[in-house]
C-alpha cells in the first residue's frame, strides 16, 4: 500500500469537517415534557371559554372551581353566574373591577353578597319614574333575591319633567302660595321590589337627589304622600325588617307612613332621624310603640318638644320591648324630660336613654335621679349640653350612690361641677368592671 492511498491525518480530519458544517434545528427550541399541558388544564380552559353557552361548574371539584373562579370573565351576564357562582375569588374580582373601594366586612365578608346589594342598590338609585323599565329591577331580583340582606339608598329621583310652556309660566306666577306645598313627584315604587326580597332585613333610604346642581328644587328632597303609603304596603311584606328614613322631610307624611306600620308583624327598628316630624308625629309614633314590637327608635333631630314627648312618655310606661330611645337635638325641655323620667319608673326593659341637648336642666336630672335609685335596667344615659346646674348634679351624685347596673352616664356640657363629675365616673367605672365579670362568667358557664 502506497503512501498516497493511505494517511493517517486524512481519516481524522474528515469528522472534524463535518461536525464543523453540519447543524441541527429542533422545530420547537423550548420544547420540554415538562411543560406539556395537562388533559385536566385543557378541559378546564375549555370550559372558561364557554361558560356562557354551556356553563359547567356543580360537578367540578373545589380544587377545580377555583380556578375556573380565577379565570372567568367578570363581565359575564348575572343570568349566569348569580345562581351557579358560589362566593369565592370570582365575584371578588367583579366587585374590584366596577368599584375602587370594597371594604367587604360590611356585607358578612361575602363578596357576592357585596356585588349584588350594590349592583341593586345602583338600579334602584338611577331609577327615573315613567323611563326606566321596571322589568330591569324585577330581572335583577330574579338573580339576588336570595342573596340581599340590606339595602342602603343614598337617593332616589323623580319623574322628569317636561319644559313648561310660556303660557304654563305665567299661569305659575298667578298660583297661590298653598300650590308649592303639595309635592307632585313621585319616586321608586318598593312594591315592585321589596316583597321579593326574601332576605332583606336592612333598608335605608333618603329621599334626595345628589349633585343636583344648578337644577336645585326643594321639591327633589321631599317624599309625597303617595311615597308614603306605597312604601308602607311595601314594607309590611318584610318579615324581618330595620328601617332607616334620614333627611327625607317626612314632617306631617310621618303620621300617613306609621299608619300603615301599626300592624307590621315584625318591625324592630326605626330611625327617622333629621325629619322634622314634630310633636303631631311623634304623638303617632307613640301609638305605633303601644301597637308594635320596636326595639330601637331613632328620633333625632326632629323638633319634638313637650307635648311629642309626653306622648311618647306615655307610650313608654307602657311598652315592654323597646331597648334604644334617642331624643338627641330636640327640645323636649323639662316638662317631656321629667315625664319620660315618670314613664321610666314602670318601665323595666330601656337600656339607652339620649336626651343630649334638649333644653332640659336639673329638674329633669332629678326626676331621673329617682328612676336611677330603683332601676337596675338601664344601662346608659346620655344628658350632654343641657343645663344641668349644681342641683341636678347632686341629685344624680347621689342616685349613683345606689345604683349598680349604669354603665355609662355623659354629663358633658351640662355645667355640673368637676367634681361631682368625678364622682360619678368612679362609679360608672366600678359598675363597669361588675358587668365584666358578670359577663365573663355566664361565658364561663355556658361553656
């Protein structure tokens, strides 16, 4: 064999040429087995995609049902997802896309309780009489009947009205003065609504219209008369029900809506606050005390003087459920203060008494005082920014003296003296201290 026919260097440096020309590509360079996806991921992804023609969510797991939650589209149609949602991630992400501020603790921690009492309330607070379909309000309680437990109004408007015709406003100026006092608005009916919503055991409204602007009429912040009693048959279909009407210039309408509320069957809470009914209605929410099972009564602010409030006195010696009277901001002076203190000597179940900045001076602190040393029922008392003087601070020193059961008396701004202040209070904090551990052993003792 020849030289030429046989080289060793040759035969070596043939492999190393092909290795350096030769390359290879993978169709999919970050292919891996690892990141193949799972049947069980596909048939869910395919489920999320169409949920709305063909939503499957009982039959899942729970491991399942959250990630389909996480993964749905908030946007999708409550005739959906409100009945086959549970309260989960889902409607948490749908409550923080439509509003900034979600503070769920005020809805039992339930993000679709949250979602659907806001969503109504929305409904509710855009309805316009005569414009908006009341199907849109009886198709929303369809899907959350079962899940509204309170509904908090912050305003409802009325109709619109139409331009007036030159001829209509000179037949204006010609009107008498008793035309303007007769609203002729109307506002939402809760007879469409509230005898549906099974659960509902909160509703509190305030007849106004917010940001109103330049269209401001006194008009807008003023229940009618129909207003009343529409809502009143509305309200004797709750079962269990507190009602708040705040700031809605009820006034003389008070005595049309309590009317209708003598014989609602369960009826616990009542706030008229910041109404103006006067003395004619507190004289009906007098009777609706005698007639009902009320437990906590809001009347502050209303222009109660003496007369309102011996009705109520009168009701209150009486009654065996109420717990809560607030008078706050009237003027029940000392002739209502000394016969509520009347009323209070046969009653054993008030526990929270407010007659803050009512006129009221030591006289009524005396009539008290004699309710204090043979009530062992109230718990709180709250005399603020009257003028109780020396004398009604003695008499109220010495009433606490013997008692034991007041835990809470404010007797700021009433012009008593430090001292006698400071004796009170070492009261009021030894009784304190009582309650504690009388609390602290029926929990001992039920466990």
């Amino acid at each position: 064999m020849s030289k030429s026919t046989f080289s060793p260097g040759a035969q070596l440096n043939v492999p190393e040429d092909c290795r350096r020309t030769r390359r290879i590509i993978a169709e999919d360079p970050d292919w891996s087995l690892n990141i193949v996806p799972c049947l069980s991921n596909l048939c869910l992804q395919s489920i999320v995609k169409n949920f709305k023609e063909k939503p499957i969510y009982e039959k899942l797991t729970p491991v399942e049902k959250d990630l389909i939650q996480e993964r749905l589209s908030p946007s999708l149609p409550l005739d959906v997802t409100a009945s086959m949602i549970s309260d989960g991630v889902y409607w948490k992400r749908c409550c923080e896309q439509r509003w900034e501020l979600c503070d769920v603790s005020h809805y039992g921690h339930s993000w679709k309780r949250m979602f659907l009492e806001r969503s109504m309330e929305n409904i509710i607070e855009l309805f316009i009489p005569g414009v908006t379909e009341p199907k849109t309000v009886q198709e929303m309680v369809s899907y959350c009947k079962n899940y509204i437990k309170r509904l908090d109004i912050s305003q409802l408007l009325p109709p619109i009205k139409e331009p007036k015709k030159e001829e209509d406003e000179y037949a204006l100026e010609l009107a008498s003065d008793n035309d303007y006092d007769t609203p002729s608005m109307d506002h939402f009916d809760f007879n469409i609504l509230l005898d549906k919503l099974t659960s509902l055991e909160e509703l509190h409204l305030v007849y106004r219209v917010k940001q109103c602007g330049m269209n401001f009429e006194w008009k807008m912040f003023e229940m009618t008369d129909r207003d009343c009693v529409s809502l009143a048959t509305a309200l004797k279909s709750c079962k269990t029900l507190k009602v708040t009407i705040d700031s809605s210039s009820v006034d003389k309408k008070c005595r049309l809506l309590v009317k209708n509320l003598l014989d609602h069957p369960s009826l616990r809470e009542l706030d008229f606050s910041h109404n103006l009914i006067g003395d004619r209605g507190a004289r009906a929410i007098g009777k609706l005390l005698s007639m009902s099972k009320l437990e906590i009564l809001n009347l502050c602010d209303n222009d109660i003087r003496d007369p309102g409030a011996k009705a109520l006195a009168h009701a209150l010696s009486k009654n065996s459920t109420l717990l809560s009277l607030n008078l706050r901001l009237n003027r029940v002076r000392d002739e209502g203060g000394q016969a509520i203190g009347k009323a209070l000597m046969n009653n054993n179940t008030l526990l929270h008494l407010h007659l803050g900045a009512n006129e009221v001076t030591g006289l009524t602190a005396i009539a008290l005082s004699k309710v204090l040393v043979q009530n062992n029922t109230l718990k709180c008392i709250n005399l603020s920014c009257n003028n109780l003087g020396e004398n009604g601070g003695k008499a109220l020193e010495e009433a606490m003296s013997c008692n034991t059961s007041l835990t809470e008396c404010d007797i700021r701004l009433t012009k008593v003296d430090d001292q006698i202040v400071s004796a009170i209070n070492k009261v009021i904090w030894t009784n304190q201290s009582l309650e504690e551990k009388k609390q602290a052993q029926e929990k001992e003792s039920r466990h």
